[in-house]
C-alpha cells in the first residue's frame, strides 16, 4: 500500500 497508513486506518475505522 503506497498511500499513507493513516489513510487506510481512517478507511477502515468507517467501515466498522
């Protein structure tokens, strides 16, 4: 994953 993790953290903190 390139982009920042951060963003995916975020993505993933959403999703739940």
């Amino acid at each position: 994953m390139e982009a920042d993790s951060g963003e995916v953290i975020r993505f993933y903190k959403n999703r739940k």
